[in-house]
C-alpha cells in the first residue's frame, strides 16, 4: 500500500525502522551508500565518502541488479537495504548496470562499521578553505560550525568551497541550519502539502559566519534532497555561485509516523521549494558554471572563482 503511493514512501519494521535511526546518528554496518527507487530501478544515489562502496568504484547512477547472485527484480526498496547491511566483515556481492558500460559489472565488498562523519574540512592555500559535507545529520550544523572556528585559527578566510557532491541529503531541519550559517535574512525554503500541518517557511537569522566573504559549492547528479536545499537557498539569495553539473531533484519531504512495537511509516507529506519558488523535484538544480574536469582541476577554477568575488565579477561572466 505504502509503495503504491512514490517511490520514497514506505512501511518500516522494526529492523527499518533501526536502520533509519542509525543512519540519523550517523554509524552502522554495511557497504555506505544512499540507495533510491528510480524509474522502477534501485538506485545508487551516491556512495559516501571512505565507505567500501566508494574504495569498490560504485558510482552515483549505477542500478543494481542482484546482490550475491540473488536478482532485485520484485523486492522491496527495504529489503535491499536490509540486505547490503550487515556484520562488519561480512561479504556482498553486488551486480548493477552502468549508463556508459555496456555490460553488467560486479563488485564484491566487504561490509565495514560505516561513520558517517558529515564534514571534514581543510585549507586549500591562505585564506581560502575547502568544506565537505557529505551528508545531512542531525549535529552537522554544529560540525559545520565547528569547523569553521578552526578554519579561521589558521587564518582569515576570504572565501570558501562547499562541496556538496554526492550528498544524498538527510534530513530538512539540519539543511536549514547550514544554509541559516550563511544567511543574514530571508527564506531558506518553504513545503507545501495536501494538509495544513505541512505548509511551513524556514527563515534565516541574522548572523553570517563568513562575514559575507564568497562561496561557491560544487554539485553533481549525487546531490540530493537535503543537499539541494543548501544549494538552492545560497543561489537564490546570490549568496553563493554552483559549480559542477545538474543536481539529482529530489524535492519530497518525508516525515516518519511511529506506530506500535518500533514500527513506522515514511510517508512523503509535502515538496520544498527554493525561496525563488522553484520546486526541483524530477528537475534538479542548474549550476551557474557547468564543469566535468577532475578534482584537483575544479578545486583550482573554485579558488579561482572566489578570488574574483563571485557576487560580481563571476555575475558579469556568467552574462
């Protein structure tokens, strides 16, 4: 009943249900990777960031057709994220299908105790510093906040990279409290729903923990969700310039209905819109500046960009 109504609606048992929870605190057993439904095909949205997926070579995109030579095909979104987790250890065995490979490709890993540490940040040369968030948590505003503090230790900093690449999102209060970091004033995003519960505006409190210095976050078909509020919110406010290619567009919020015995539904309830009113579910976010090199490149044309202040001189490039 529940996947009759989206792909990200579900019921959860009480072993989903553990598993959800886990994934909020930010540690558990399995390979490490976002897994959706697309278009009827299980899905990697993005692996995370030192996981056995990512060392393994799984790319955002990648569709899985069996696991342990078990084929996907008729099982439940759940079951498969029952199955690739597990004891650290542990061996899987996954199957999927790659856009630009023409035969199937399979991947056999080892299951590890995934932490998921949702920022990691360092200094890219004075001045200027690089932020990865990797995904949405509950203590990732604190993270993010914290990490600044010691960013400026080292020295004042003039501008700064977000990457959100291969975010695959979490949850909507903590992607508020990143972008809020950032802001002085205005809206952040708002949803709206079938019901009155699900209308709401988020709204940026004056405080810029950058003092306004610039920022460019880079974005690619693995951000997602969360993810995309952020890059949204700094876009539309002319706050910050997207450097990358088209984000994933999931724009559904899903809110978690406990029930009795650690049993849950997930059921979407509203979609979120940028504060320009730009809903991106299905569509994704466009980049400012589209850009495929490889990392070290694009790190080197982000510095660029902020050396040349992106709220002006890379808005007259842009034209």
């Amino acid at each position: 009943m529940m996947r009759s109504l989206d792909d990200h609606s579900a019921y959860l048992n009480s072993t989903d249900f553990d598993a959800l929870e886990a994934n909020t605190r930010g540690e558990f057993g399995g390979i490490g990777i976002e897994l959706g439904l697309v278009d009827g095909y299980f899905t990697i949205i993005a692996p995370m960031d030192h996981t056995p997926a990512q060392a393994a070579g799984i790319q955002a995109g990648d569709r899985i057709t069996a696991l342990d030579g078990d084929p996907v095909k008729g099982k439940k979104l759940m079951d498969i994220v029952n199955a690739l987790r597990g004891e650290p250890g542990s061996r899987v065995i996954m199957r999927v299908v790659r856009e630009e490979v023409e035969e199937p490709m399979e991947f056999s890993m080892r299951r590890a105790v995934i932490h998921l540490n949702s920022v990691r940040s360092r200094m890219l040369e004075p001045g200027f510093a690089y932020m990865r968030i990797s995904q949405f948590q509950s203590n990732t505003a604190e993270d993010v906040s914290a990490a600044l503090r010691r960013l400026k230790q080292e020295a004042p900093l003039q501008g700064l990279v977000m990457d959100l690449r291969n975010n695959p999102g979490g949850t909507l209060h903590a992607s508020v409290q990143v972008a809020d970091q950032f802001l002085e004033r205005g809206l952040i995003v708002y949803t709206e729903g079938r019901l009155k519960s699900s209308y709401a505006k988020y709204r940026a409190t004056r405080g810029d923990l950058l003092n306004g210095a610039p920022i460019v976050v880079l974005i690619n078909r693995g951000s997602a969700s969360a993810s995309e509020i952020v890059a949204g919110a700094l876009q539309d406010h002319g706050r910050a310039k997207l450097v990358g290619t088209r984000s994933y567009g999931k724009g559904s919020v899903q809110s978690v209905v406990p029930l009795a015995q650690d049993q849950a539904l997930k059921i979407t309830t509203a979609h979120y819109f940028t504060p320009n009113g730009r809903s991106i579910h299905k569509r994704g976010i466009e980049p400012d500046i589209e850009y495929r090199g490889d990392d070290n490149a694009m790190l080197d044309q982000a510095v660029d960009l902020l050396k040349m202040n992106p709220a002006t001189s890379l808005q007259a490039r842009l034209k």
